[in-house]
C-alpha cells in the first residue's frame, strides 16, 4: 500500500476539484520539507515564516521564495550575477 500525504484539506471537503487540491497539497509538502542550508549545507532549513527560511543547525536566516527557498528567477539572477 502506497503511504497518502498529510494535507490540511479536511475542511475544503468535495469542493474545489481534485487538481486544485492536488496543487494545494503539493505546495503545502515543498513548503514543510527540509532543504540544503547554502551557508552550512546540512540539511536542516526549515520555513519560519512566508519568505523567511532559517537553519536550524548554524541560525543563518535568510529571505527566499514563498513556499521554496530559492526561486526560479533568483536561479536566473545569481547565474547572470557572476
């Protein structure tokens, strides 16, 4: 048996649809995953608030995207920065 993510959808119950739930369900699991800490590189980042990511380990806090902390057009500024 495959193992179901945990969302806090109960309340949207048969509305909406299943692909906006799909996508509220995938943005709520990238925004409470761990990710990679850029000073530090452990694996302890976690969000702190909307924007705002902090690792745990070293306390290097810095502003990222929304539900990830790196977004696609920061990718596209910091290659074109060097």
């Amino acid at each position: 048996m495959s193992r179901k993510q945990k969302s806090s959808l109960g309340g949207m119950g048969a509305r909406y649809g299943r692909s906006v739930r799909a996508k509220i369900t995938k943005i709520q699991a990238d925004a409470h995953q761990k990710y990679a800490c850029p000073a530090c590189s452990s694996k302890t980042v976690e969000r702190s608030s909307i924007g705002l990511w902090a690792c745990t380990r070293c306390g290097n806090t810095f502003a990222g995207g929304a539900y990830t902390p790196t977004t696609k057009i920061g990718d596209v500024a910091k290659r074109s920065a060097k």
